[in-house]
C-alpha cells in the first residue's frame, strides 16, 4: 500500500526518486533509489539537526526541509509525528509543486 503511494506520489509529480523513513532512520519503503537504508539514516540525522536548530530560534515544529545543489532538488517533509517523506528530483522547477504535494501527502 505505501509503495503504491510512493509510485503514485512519482507518476503524479514526475520526481525521480521518493524514500519514507521513520525518525529513528529505520526505512520503511522507497522508490528508484539505490542504498535506501543507508539514505534514510543519513536523513533522520539531517532532520534530527535541523529540528534542533529550529527549536534553538524558539520554534516547536520542523515540517519541511529543502536541499538544493545545482542539479538536484531533495524536499523532505513530515508525513506524521514519527515519519518523513523525501521527495527527490533533477528538475529544480519543481520546487513549488513538491512543496504543495507533499504538505497534503498522507500515508
């Protein structure tokens, strides 16, 4: 059921990649992406940090984090209390799209 979610969330948006992950690290599913356990260990770091950094300048929830380099666009979202969702893509004109799609993606 979540692969199907994730392949939908692919087709929908035309994204290259999707990983969901819990904050633990632990890998729940993903989609066209090689070494996906060990992507989703680094990421639960990254928004262990970043929820950290958030709650030093007197903010309570990370919802969102944006990467971008010069040829890739990665958008991790929070899907619920103890899930994130990362979206990845080359195409960079996608950022307004993703922002939208995964704020509404439910699991």
């Amino acid at each position: 059921m979540i692969t199907n979610m994730l392949q939908k969330l692919i087709s929908k948006t035309a994204i290259d990649a999707a990983l969901l992950f819990d904050k633990k690290g632990t890998l729940i599913d993903s989609e066209n992406l090689d070494n996906p356990e060990t992507l989703s260990a680094m990421s639960a770091i990254i928004v262990e940090m970043c929820q950290g950094l958030i709650e030093e300048l007197d903010q309570r929830d990370l919802s969102q984090i944006i990467l971008k380099s010069e040829s890739l666009l990665i958008i991790a979202n929070t899907t619920n209390e103890d899930q994130f969702l990362i979206a990845v893509t080359k195409d960079i004109t996608k950022l307004g799209l993703l922002m939208k799609v995964l704020e509404n993606f439910e699991n």
